[in-house]
C-alpha cells in the first residue's frame, strides 16, 4: 500500500513539476523573417483599395513601387474581332 502511496505522489509531483516550468515559445523574439510575415499578415486584413495596398505591400517588402494601371486594350468593343490562335473568332 505504502508504495501505491509512493507511487501516486511521485506522480503527481512531476505533473505539477511540469505544468510549473516556463517553457514559452511566446516570450521568444521574433526573427526578421516572422515580423515581415506578421505585417504582411496585418495588412491584408486592413482593407485597403489596391493602389494603397501594393504601395504599402512596396515599403515592407522594401521594393520599388510599382504603377499598376490597365492599358487602353483592356476594354472589349462587340464590334471588334478577336482572333484567337488557331480558332475562329
């Protein structure tokens, strides 16, 4: 009986032994790597229109901004034909 004693209190000493120990990764720092990601992260969920994003999206990831901008072929006229490779239109 002594050792079931022994043995149940042993036990539970270790359980209560490692619930005590700080072992958090959450108190580490981050790497350069994990805070680019993390502001990448923050600013998709933000909302922002296009333009504002990729200029932003530009200065974290430390790149020359880019003009976005449709050219004058984006817009499609019924009129006009398109001539697909291969195909008739």
């Amino acid at each position: 009986m002594k050792t079931l004693i022994a043995t149940c209190l042993l036990l539970t000493l270790s359980v209560l032994a490692g619930c005590a120990s700080q072992n958090s990764p959450e108190l580490r720092p981050y790497t350069a790597e994990e805070s680019k990601e993390l502001a990448l992260e923050a600013l998709n969920r933000r909302g922002l229109s296009f333009d504002e994003y990729h200029a932003r999206k530009a200065e974290l990831l430390g790149e020359p901004q880019k003009t976005f901008s449709f050219d004058k072929q984006g817009e499609m006229n019924v009129g006009r034909a398109v001539q697909l490779h291969g195909r008739p239109s």
